[in-house]
C-alpha cells in the first residue's frame, strides 16, 4: 500500500504519470521547494520516451529530434553533470524523392524558391521532418540552423536523467500507481487508496482535443544503402537514418527510424522497397509500431515546454 507522509510547511504536490513531461514537472515542482511524489500506473517509468535493447541496439518509436537549447534540453543540462551528446539532422542531406534535396544549396534558383515559399513540397517536406506534420515555425528555423538533433542516448537516455536526478533529491516515484480519480484534496487510486495533496498536476500524456495518430518503423541494417544521406523523404512519410547523423548510434550500420502519417507501415515499407533496395535481407533488428500518439497533453511536442 502506498502512504506518504508529507512534512510540515512544504506545499504538497502529486504528479500523475512518470512520462517526460511528469519528469520534468517534478523537477520544476521540487526546485521550487514544494514536496514532491510521482505517481506512474505502469511498472516501468518514461512513457511514450522508451526505448527496447534489442541484440545491444536501442530502438524508440520512431524517430525523435531535440530542440537544442529548448526548455527540455535546458532543463536536462540543469540537471546533468555531463551534457548530452547531440548532433544535428542537416536538411541539405535529406532527399525528397523525385524532387531533389530538401535544402538545395548547390541549386541557387530551387533556394531562391523555398525561400520565397513558392516550393509546396519542399515546404511540406520541411514541416514533416520538423514537426513529424505538426506546424512549428520554431522547430522549423531549428532545422535549417542545424539545432535539431539526434540525442546520442536516446530519448529514453533524457528520462534516465531527469530520473536519477529526482532520485537524488529524494522525490519518489511509484510504480503501479493508476489514478483514477482526482479531487479538491488529492488522488484515489485504482486500488481505492486515498492520497493527500494541495496540488495535483496530471502529466498522463493525453493529447488535447484529438489525437495525431502515426506509424514508426525502427530497423538496424547491416549495410549502409543510404550513403551519408541524412534521410529520405515522399509525401508523409519520413526514413531518418540516425548512424548517418549520430556517431554513436549502430556504428558499421545503418539505424532507418521511419514514420508514416498516414498509410501505416505499408506506407513506410513500400519507400523502403522504392529506395532502400534489398533492405528486408540486411535487417538486424526491427520495431514496428502502428498506431502511436504524437501530441502530447498540449497539443504539441515534448521539447518546446516544460
Ligand atoms: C513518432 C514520434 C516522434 C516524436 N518526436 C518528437 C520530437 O522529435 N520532439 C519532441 O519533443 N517530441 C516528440 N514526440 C512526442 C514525445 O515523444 C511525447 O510528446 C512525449 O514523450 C510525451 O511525454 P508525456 O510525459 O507528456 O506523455 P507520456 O510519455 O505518454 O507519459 C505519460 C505517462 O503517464 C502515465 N499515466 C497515464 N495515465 C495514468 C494514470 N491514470 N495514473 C498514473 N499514471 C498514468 C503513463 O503510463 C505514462 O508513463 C514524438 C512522438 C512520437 C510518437
């Protein structure tokens, strides 16, 4: 059974869900000296920010690129006596099939067009790789400036972070625990138990209004068949090859995190057997998720709030 005791005079705050966002609350939370617990239904912590060990290859849903210098990187920095290693995605690298580079740099006149937005779909083009869709003129200037970055620990690397760093100020964060209701005083949970708090902040990853829906493909290959490209883009769907851009990820091989808007993994399949020619006989390991939710409790991404 779960029971905390509060010490007197601190504000008492419960955060509901273990998730980056809940994370980094009870990081703000406890820095502003309030008396902190984290209540997480499942057994493991990190949310949607996980990654699976498949044969010593860490393979996430899907491709994740950090805001570098954005609030969650900020505050992951706070929190870290070593900073996280992070090497950007370069548009100039990423192919638009049938279209030529994302950032043409060698084509003046194809620039001069993007520039002037009068290039549809290298504008498209440019809002799925920054905002996997979602328009987010930051994330956006991020990616022509090279502030959009592969994390070389993984997106489950930041929540180990902001993990151990809440250990250390002894914030607990309990397992098991699913709030099912909340009120005026505290939380109930699913197993009936009742806690007290004068706050409660639900982090519980629901997205605001309706939910953006996509597909990750994540595959390790034994070979390198996008040679240097940074990825490959056609129409919504996306193959970021992380080995390309992060040294640390799959040396000797190629790491093709895909994600699709719409059509699935059939979708992301049918670019890989268009432009990654004999790829299903080079598979090292494979993740697949169909239906992931992107947004997340605001309606947006992870990194740009805190
Ligand atoms: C393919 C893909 C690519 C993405 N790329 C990026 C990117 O490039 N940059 C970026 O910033 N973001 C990106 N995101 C979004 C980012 O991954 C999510 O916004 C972020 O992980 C959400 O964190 P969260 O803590 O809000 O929610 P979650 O990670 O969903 O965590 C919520 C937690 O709350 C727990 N919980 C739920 N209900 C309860 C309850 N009743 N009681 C107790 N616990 C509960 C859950 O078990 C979970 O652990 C991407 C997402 C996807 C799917």
């Amino acid at each position: 059974m779960v029971t905390y005791v509060f010490e007197g005079g601190m504000k008492r705050v419960l955060v509901v869900g273990a998730g980056l966002q809940g994370l980094a609350r009870a990081v703000h939370k406890h820095l502003a000296k309030n008396q902190v617990v984290i209540l997480e239904k499942r057994e493991r912590i990190g949310g949607r920010g996980t990654s699976q060990e498949v044969h010593g290859f860490q393979l996430e849903h899907g491709p994740h690129l950090l805001l570098k210098g954005g609030p969650l990187h900020k505050m992951v920095k706070k929190v870290s006596k070593v900073k996280p290693s992070l090497w950007p995605i370069r548009p100039q690298k990423i192919m638009i099939a049938g279209h030529g580079l994302l950032y043409p740099m060698n084509s003046p006149k194809e620039l001069l067009s993007l520039k002037m937005g009068q290039d549809p779909i290298r504008d498209d083009a440019l809002r799925l790789i920054s905002g996997w869709g979602q328009d987010i003129p930051e994330r956006r200037k991020a990616l022509l400036k090279g502030k959009l970055c592969v994390v070389g620990e993984g997106w489950s690397g930041l929540v180990g972070r902001l993990a151990s760093s809440l250990e250390e100020v002894g914030v607990p964060i309990q397992p098991s625990c699913e709030v099912t209701e909340v009120r005026e005083d505290g939380v109930t949970l699913a197993n009936g138990v009742r806690i007290p708090a004068d706050e409660v902040i639900m982090a519980t990853g629901k997205p605001k209004g309706k939910p953006v829906k996509v597909s990750t493909l994540d595959i390790v290959l034994d070979n390198k068949p996008l040679d240097g490209l940074h990825g490959i883009i056609k129409g919504e769907v996306a193959i970021i090859d992380l080995a390309a851009i992060h040294p640390l990820k799959s040396q000797g091989n190629s790491h093709l995190s895909c994600i699709s808007l719409e059509g699935g993994i059939d979708a992301i399949e049918a670019l890989l057997d268009e432009r990654v020619s004999g790829w299903r006989s080079h598979i090292l390991v494979k993740r697949a998720n169909k239906s992931i939710t992107l947004t997340d409790s605001e309606g947006g991404l992870a990194d740009a709030r805190m």
